[in-house]
C-alpha cells in the first residue's frame, strides 16, 4: 500500500454520560475541528468519508445515518461506514485511495454507550448458539484470559496495576480529554477489592461517550496543503477464531502477525499507543508488538483513561499522530483492537515526513 | 441541560436461528443429556462442536461423545450478578475442558467462591427438562464422586 | 455414537434465541428544546446560518451544509402535502383504523418536511400541494411527544403550486406566498 499522510485529527472528552447530545451533536464539533485544522469546511471538500460505529451500543437502529447530518452531505457524497471501531474506517478508506478513487478523505467514530449497559450489550456479539444465550459479558471473559496469565506466572497482579498507575499519571500530564487521570500507587491499588475477579474495577476501561475524527489525504495533496502531516507507512489487520477456548489467550498471534506485516521492527518505536480495554491486555500487546522499556506505552494514558467503543482504535491513531506531527517523535506505532479478549487487532506504523 | 428528556426502552430481537447440521445435531444429543464434540483435522476434539477447523477451514463431521464432567481452566467470580446473567446469587464464569475434550467451553459454575480454584474438578448439573439449548446444561458444579456425599 | 438418538424428525434445525435490551434513551439538546415546545401546543423549528432552511424537528445540524442549527423559529399551524402514501396496516394502540394517509407535510414557516398522519379526508382526493392544518390533542393530554398534533386535516385553501411547497412563510398562503 502507498504512503499517506495523516494532516489532522480531533477527539472529544471521554464522558460517562453524554446524554444532553445526539449522535451529531457529539460528532459536529471534532469533525469541525479536524476539518478546520486544514482549511476544509466540510465533507464536500474532501474525495470521501467513511465513520465507524455501533447501532447497538444506543439501541437506535441505523443511529449511522443519523450521523451523516454532521458532514454536510448534499449535494450526496461518497461515503461509507464500518459497523466497526473507526480505526477500520481509516483501513478502507487508505484502500480507496490506494486504487486512485479518492485522494482525500475523512474519518470518524463515535460512540453513545451511556443509554444501554455495554458489557451486556457486547455480549450479544458472541456466537449466538453456544455464548450470547448464556450472556456472558466482555469483563468477565477478559477476567477469564487474566486468569490464565496469572496462573501461568506470566504476569502479576502488581504488573496489572503498574499498567493502571501509569495510565493514570499520564491520563493527568497529556491528555485533557480523559474521564479518569491521576496520581495512585500501585499499592492504592492493589488494596482495592476484586470486582469480577481476578480483575478489580481499574484493571477495566471506563464506558465514554464521544467522538473522534481525523483527515488522511495522499503525500502529494498534504503538500499541496502545506501543513505538518504523518506517514502512514505500514498498516495491517488480523482476526482470531470466534472459539474463545480454541486461542491462546496468553498471547495476540493476531497482534504478532499484523505487527510483522505492518514492519513494526523496521526502526525504532518511540512511541505506542495500544487500544487494551483490560490492564493484562497491555502486556500481552507490548509483548506481541515486540516493544521494550525504550518505547514510550500510551503517553494519553490509553483507553484505561477514557474508551470511546467504536473510536478508540482511530483516537490510538491519532494520538500517535498527533505527537508526530508536532515534531515530539519521529517513529511511534498505533493499534485498535475488536471483539472479546483481543480477537481482531489492527497494527498502524507511523513516522515523521 | 437540566431538563434533558430520558425514556427507558427495551429493544427486542425476537430472533428464530437456523442451527445447520453440526450445532444442530450438538443441541439435540444435550436434550438427551449427552454432549458431543467434533475432531478438527488434527485430532483435536472441539466441545461445543466447531462447524470449520480454526486451521485448515475444512468442514468437520466426526463428532466425538465426551464426558458432562471436567476441569475448570480458568475462572472469574462474579459478585455483583447482571440483570442478564443466569444467577441472582454470586457465581464463576469458567473455560471447562470436558473429560475427552481437547478444547475448553464457557460456562457457569455454581459454588461457594472459596471452593473455586483453576484444576478443580466439576459435573453439569442439567436441567430439569431439556430444551435443546445450551442453558439445557444449567451451570456446572463441584464434581460428587462415589463414596462421597 | 449413541444408538438411542433420536429420529431425523425430531433432529433441532432451530432455536429461538430472543434477545432484549433495556435502554435509556436521551433526546439529545435540539429534540429536548423541541419537546419541550411541543408540550406547550407550539411547533418549533430550527434555522441552518448557512442556507436559511429551517427543519423541524431539527436534530441540531443542518444535513445540507453540516452547520450547527441554533436559531429558533416558531411556525405555523398550517402546512402543505409535498408527498403522502394510503396505509393499509393498522399502526398498534392507534384508534385510526386503515385505510389512512401518512403524509409528509411542510408547515408554514419551515422549509423541509416531517412525517404525520392525516384525517377528517377523503382518502382519494388527498394531493399533492392540498393544504391542511393540525389537529390537536385536548391540553390535559398534552406531553412530550410528536403526537400531541393528532393528525392533519384538509383546509378550504387555494392549493400550492409544487415549485412553491417548502417556501410557505409563517404568514401563510391565500393562493400566493
């Protein structure tokens, strides 16, 4: 695939409840945002759109079209949209403008969980003959791969919880848009009680409501534009069987193969930004990105800090971005990940123009 | 907003699958209180049956019958029950590898949290008129072997 | 394999699998503004800063330029059929028994359509540009809902010319805008 460029991205506050605005009225705002950051006014000025979402995470059917009113699409423009984490938005939409059918386009995501109860919600995605009629929840099978860890000495309770304090304490120092930040120990921690043992509360991401959006356009029309933009240079996304007990759920094979795909190792990784919902998920992904103590692991504080279902993965992107484009690094690698216990994983690398 | 309108709903999809022939014939054999199995192509034997081997993508059609008893994975406690979930009162969510199963399944265990423990040894405890569903298994519970209780 | 299987017949093909979720919808700040109007007996809509239209019930953007609708803009009582459709399905827990007419109606005012029932017709001359009013609920049964206007029912006024549906002002039509 050829090489774009990232220009611009917006992401809205992680909120427990957005419930004074609809669907375009959370998405308006980071699309204005994004759209401004390169001199573009709307969805009419750019070759195609593309957003990710879930109707189900709302309960409003087709909550998607909705949406559309925020892009000011008439006359009708190309557009398209994934039932997915908008990171794979951004995966079709550098598709498209790989053939030649677009040289510009626009990404968002957005997510309302707060109307339903998402754990349940996220249930019904299951297999539907052996999982969904039990309505086994996505904490508790993320509770059951923590187990496994565990019980292997893979890792520890204390590591789990070093994951936590770090997100925290970076959610606090860089990132505004954060629902929890702050400064705790590890010992704080470890002294709260289990939730859905093993897991205490703060091993899960908090259910946000917001948005995020982002412009990606071709390396000749980000100069055109004359604005500081990143490299997309290598991007991939592999999927894990659906049969939980049929993975190893102590490593990402899905994570190991888009990570050599993507060439994650070829240069160095400054930065990370990793899309792991559960503390344990951050291990296993650092390990699967083959990432070390000279990687710099989600400086946003990641979705410990604030998960926006469906924007996560394009935020990931973004903030990787974002750090790129203001000269802070030269080299970071961006994931999004999808269904129970890191079942999909996508694995972006970005660098400096 | 202080005077943000709220309406609680309830959405329902009033679904009837189609089971195929694999997950159908899985669903019968429990109304029977039996489980069967299908062998993926390298040997393994995947409980509930896999219609496809995770591997080599081709169909699988030996089912295997194996054992309603087993042993626990992994597993996590719930404390605080979901409206949705299958108990009031606390209870474990488990992978439990079957006796004669290569692979483990996602099910309730019903038992006191200070008896749970990965490699403790448990049995279905069926339902009292099976269905054909998965939830004809009820939940599992500690192994009863002769001679005790 | 069990020899005591059951026959082919009784083999499971299907299984219900019904699912039901509890939701806690939120209206959002541009339906709540407009509800909480409804609830008084007045019809608001919105106005785009971009092209002028003004939709209702607005959604808080304007769909053609993309552009925050934050103007409020009372409108009329009155509006003009621009499309309509005969049902023959009963709708549930609604005294209008079928045949009956969804329309999409124009009020006064306004520039875009929304959807609403008419009554008090006959079903065959309903038309395109036919001009109607709202009926309302009796005051006490008024709430936060699009169903406070009954239904539309036909007016004794001069038709509106297609070109012209969508551009009646506040001040209404008397064969002329």
């Amino acid at each position: 695939m050829k090489d774009i460029a990232i220009v611009s991205f917006a992401q809205s506050d992680c909120r427990r409840d957005a419930g004074a605005c609809n669907e375009v009225e959370l998405i308006m705002p980071v699309i204005e945002q994004a759209m401004q950051a390169v001199g573009l006014n709307n969805s009419q000025d750019v070759d195609f759109t593309c957003s990710g979402s879930c109707d189900y995470q709302q309960g409003a059917a087709f909550a998607f079209v909705m949406g559309v009113d925020a892009l000011g699409a008439v006359p009708p423009i190309k557009e398209s949209h994934v039932e997915m984490d908008a990171a794979w938005a951004l995966y079709e939409s550098m598709l498209k403008i790989s053939m030649g059918q677009a040289e510009s386009a626009l990404i968002y995501g957005f997510g309302k969980s707060s109307p339903g109860e998402l754990p349940t919600v996220l249930s019904q995605q299951l297999d539907p003959y052996y999982l969904a009629p039990l309505w086994v929840d996505s904490v508790s099978l993320a509770a059951l791969q923590a187990r496994v860890l565990l019980d292997r000495g893979l890792l520890s309770e204390q590591d789990m919880a070093a994951v936590v304090a770090r997100s925290r304490a970076n959610a606090k120092a860089n990132n505004p848009h954060a629902q929890l930040a702050g400064d705790v120990s590890v010992e704080e921690l470890l002294a709260e009680s289990p939730w859905v043992a093993p897991l205490r509360k703060h091993d899960c991401c908090p259910i946000s409501d917001g948005a995020s959006a982002m412009v990606i356009c071709t390396i000749e029309k980000a100069r055109a534009w004359g604005k500081p933009y990143a490299v997309i240079r290598g991007i991939d996304h592999r999927m894990e069987s659906h049969n939980i007990g049929a993975r190893d759920l102590t490593r990402s094979v899905s994570t190991e193969l888009a990570a050599a795909q993507a060439g994650v190792d070829r240069g160095p990784v400054e930065v990370a930004e990793l899309y792991a919902p559960f503390s344990h998920q951050e291990i296993i992904l650092s390990q699967a990105l083959g990432l070390d103590d000279s990687t710099e692991i989600n400086p946003s504080g990641g979705v410990l800090a604030g998960n926006l279902m469906m924007a996560s993965g394009l935020s990931r992107i973004g903030e990787v971005a974002t750090r790129i484009m203001s000269g802070d690094v030269r080299r970071g690698v961006a994931h999004a990940t999808s269904g129970p216990c890191l079942q999909h994983n996508l694995v972006a690398v970005l660098e400096a123009a | 907003m202080s005077d943000l309108l709220r309406q609680q709903f309830v959405l329902g999809y009033t679904y009837t699958r189609s089971t195929g022939p694999v997950v159908g014939r899985f669903l019968t054999e429990l109304r029977q209180r039996k489980i069967v199995g299908t062998r993926g192509d390298d040997g393994r034997v995947f409980v509930p049956p896999m219609e496809f081997d995770p591997v080599t993508a081709s169909a699988l059609d030996e089912f295997v019958e194996v054992s309603d008893r087993g042993e626990v994975v992994s597993w996590c406690w719930i404390s605080e029950p979901r409206d949705s979930h299958p108990f009031d009162e606390p209870f474990a969510w488990a992978l439990v590898l079957l006796d004669g199963a290569d692979v483990p399944m996602v099910h309730a265990v019903a038992a006191p949290e200070a008896e749970m423990h990965t490699g403790m040894r448990v049995q279905a405890r069926w339902s009292e008129e099976p269905r054909g569903y998965i939830t004809d298994i009820a939940c599992f519970e500690p192994e009863v072997t002769q001679g005790e209780g | 394999m069990s020899e005591e299987t059951t026959s082919s017949e009784d083999d499971i093909t299907a299984i219900e699998t019904p699912v039901y979720l509890t939701y806690n919808f939120t209206a959002g700040e541009a339906t709540t503004r407009f509800l909480h109007q409804v609830r008084k007996g007045k019809v608001m809509g919105q106005r785009c800063p971009g092209c002028g239209n003004v939709y209702a019930p607005a959604r808080g953007s304007c769909a053609a330029c993309g552009l925050p609708t934050s103007e409020e803009v009372e409108l009329g009582n009155k509006a003009t059929v621009q499309s309509f459709t005969i049902v023959w399905i009963p709708i549930p827990n609604n005294p209008i028994q079928p045949p009956y007419i969804v329309a999409n109606l124009v009020p006064d005012g306004a520039n875009i359509s929304f959807i609403h029932l008419m009554s008090e017709c006959d079903n065959d001359s309903v038309h395109i540009g036919q001009r109607v009013e709202a009926v309302w609920k009796p005051e006490e049964e008024w709430d936060y809902a699009m169903d406070n206007i009954r239904y539309f029912r036909p007016l004794d006024e001069p038709d509106v010319p297609i070109e012209m549906i969508g551009k009646v002002p506040l001040s209404g039509w008397e064969g002329k805008a």
